[in-house]
C-alpha cells in the first residue's frame, strides 16, 4: 500500500479507499460473510481510509460496517457524512443545522465508535446554498469543537458548485465522484488549484464510474447520458475481445493521479480488494490507455445535472 497526505490534516491516507457504499446492497445484495471478509482483506492490505454513508441502504451500510469493524476500529480512518437519506427530494434531505446534529448520533451509534475522523456533508447541490453556509456547515465545525467529529467535508457531483462551497468555507476535506475516470477528469483543472492553495484534502470517488468501467458494466440507475453509456461498453467489449480487464486499467488510471489523497473504489468481495490493491503502485500501460481513451474520446467529460438546478450552473 502506499499513503498521501490529507491536505492539512493530521491523517496520511492509503492512496486506496475503502468505498463502503456496497455494502448496503447498492449495487445488488452482498452476502454480509462476503462483506466482512471484503473489510478484514482491505485491513489485511493495509487499507485504512474507509467511506460509508447512512444513505447507502438507508443505514444498513453503516450498521454492518460497524459490524465488520468490531476491534478494528483504531486501525483505520473512517468518514461519514450526513444530510442525505435517501434518493429524492425534499424528503431525503435535511441538511439543517439540528438534522446534522442528529445524524452523527445515529452514524456514531451505528459505526460503533466515539468519534468520526472525517464526517461530511453528503450531496450539497441537493441543498440551497445559503442552508449549506450558514446551517449545515456551522454544525459541522461545532461538532468538531465538540470533539464528535475530527475533520469536516463536503461531498457532491457539481463541480463548480463544489469549487465555490470549498472557497466560502474552511473544510477539510472536498470529495467528488465519477471525476477522475477514464471517462472524465474534469477534476483536476476545477478543484485541484483550490485545493492545493488552501490545503484541502482531494478525495476521488467512484473510479470505475460507479461500475460502468467494468466488465458488468452500470448498474440500471446509473445517471450518465446513453451515449456515453453505449460508447463505454465498445470500450469493454474493445478490452474483452484482448482479455484487458478494464477496471484494472481504470484504477491504474486513477491510482496514478497523485492530487488525490486517496481514491475510493466500492468493494463487496474479498477478490475484489485483492484485484484493487494489485493496481496499487501499477501505472497502465500506455498503449492501452491511448488505445481505450481513443474508443472513449467522443463522449470524455460529459457530465449530467445532480441537484438543484441552481447548483448546476457552470459545473
Ligand atoms: P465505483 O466506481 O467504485 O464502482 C463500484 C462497483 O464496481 C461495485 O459494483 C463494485 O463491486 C465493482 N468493482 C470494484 N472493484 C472491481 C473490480 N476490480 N472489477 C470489477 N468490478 C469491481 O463506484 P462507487 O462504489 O459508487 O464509489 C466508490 C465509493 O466512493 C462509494 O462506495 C462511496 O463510499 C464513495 N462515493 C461517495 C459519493 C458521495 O459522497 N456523494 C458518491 C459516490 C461514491
């Protein structure tokens, strides 16, 4: 395993993170014996960054974590985040100053633990901007002055809405997903220089695309526009017919970016953390990247709205 540092944060991080959000059956029900195993081989390789959400399976993510963790909590970093409970709005929102104040109640009960080391406001574009300044990220800090919480976040799709939530606020920490892929890297000219200037820790989620750069390929509810869905699965195919494992090159891909503290791949098998952490320290090919970017360039960085339409302007 290798480590960065988070920003300025205390923390150095395993360049690769632990997404937990299979684990409440996101993508598919796991065998929870699968999903223990997945966290004791992701500890075992020397993954500490680990990522859950009360959202993923509307807490069921969080309550097995917790589970899996059970006298494993104090060899690893774990994040959470709040504000988000389920798909829709309004009613799988609050990001409220006393809604925030409650979810870590229930994320601490649930990760079996007495303090989250990054937790994070989940989704903000789904909230109106001056709820976000002035309720939710006040409630952040003082639950870090509470000693509840050790650092803050924001997490969320719109990168520009991102970008001017990080420069209005001090957080800690800015993770963003589906960002820096194969199939989009718009991360790096959007946040990067932020990031570094104000010591921000970068965190990319979703590496294979939220699945779609896999061999499966998406998972029915994946939001990316059809083009870049059809064009994606020629890239598959294109690495099929090679026998290329296209998520190994993904992760390779995202692995080798080094502006990210750490980049966090959803796991639910052991096999799967044991494939992942091989790409560690593995840059691809370059041929073979030149190759798939080729089959891919048509539909690069096209992004899709998440949120209120007020929070996707420029993003
Ligand atoms: P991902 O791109 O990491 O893809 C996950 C899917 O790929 C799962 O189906 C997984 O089983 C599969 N997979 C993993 N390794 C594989 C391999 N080697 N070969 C084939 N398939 C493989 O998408 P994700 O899980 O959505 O993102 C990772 C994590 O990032 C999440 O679990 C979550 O913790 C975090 N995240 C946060 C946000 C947010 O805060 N808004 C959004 C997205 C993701």
């Amino acid at each position: 395993m290798q480590y960065r540092q988070l920003g300025k944060t205390s923390l150095q991080v395993s360049v690769l993170g632990f997404g937990a959000s299979p684990l409440g059956d996101e993508f598919g029900a796991i065998d929870p014996r699968d999903g223990q195993r997945a966290v004791d081989a992701a500890i075992d390789h020397g993954i500490t960054y680990f990522d859950v959400a009360p959202y993923y399976g509307r807490t069921l993510a969080e309550t097995r974590l917790g589970t899996f963790l059970k006298g494993k909590r104090h060899q690893i970093i774990l994040a959470t985040k709040a504000g988000r409970y389920d798909r829709h709005l309004p009613d799988g929102f609050d990001f409220s100053a006393e809604g925030i104040t409650r979810s870590v109640e229930g994320s601490l009960r649930r990760l079996q633990t007495d303090v989250i080391d990054v937790f994070q406001a989940h989704d903000v574009e789904f909230g109106k901007r001056e709820v976000i300044l002035h309720e939710t990220l006040p409630a952040l800090h003082r639950l870090k002055e509470q000693g509840k919480i050790r650092y803050t976040g924001i997490t969320g799709y719109p990168l520009g809405f991102l970008k001017s939530m990080a420069e209005a606020s001090d957080v800690d920490v800015v993770l963003s997903y589906c960002h820096y892929t194969l199939l989009d890297t718009t991360l790096d000219a959007v946040l990067r220089p932020l990031a570094r200037a104000r010591g921000i820790g970068l965190i990319n989620a979703s590496p294979l695309h939220m699945g779609m750069l896999t061999q499966a390929g998406a998972p029915p509810w994946h939001p990316a526009p059809r083009a870049v869905q059809k064009k994606t699965r020629s890239a598959a195919q294109w690495c099929a017919d090679r026998g290329v494992d296209l998520a190994a090159l993904a992760l390779q891909f995202a692995l080798d970016y080094e502006h990210a503290a750490t980049t966090l791949v959803g796991m639910r098998r052991p096999e799967e953390v044991i494939r992942n952490v091989q790409a560690v320290g593995t840059p691809p090919d370059s041929g073979l990247l030149a190759a798939v970017r080729t089959i891919l360039r048509p539909v690069l960085d096209r992004s899709w709205p998440s949120g209120l339409p007020e929070n996707n302007q420029g993003a």
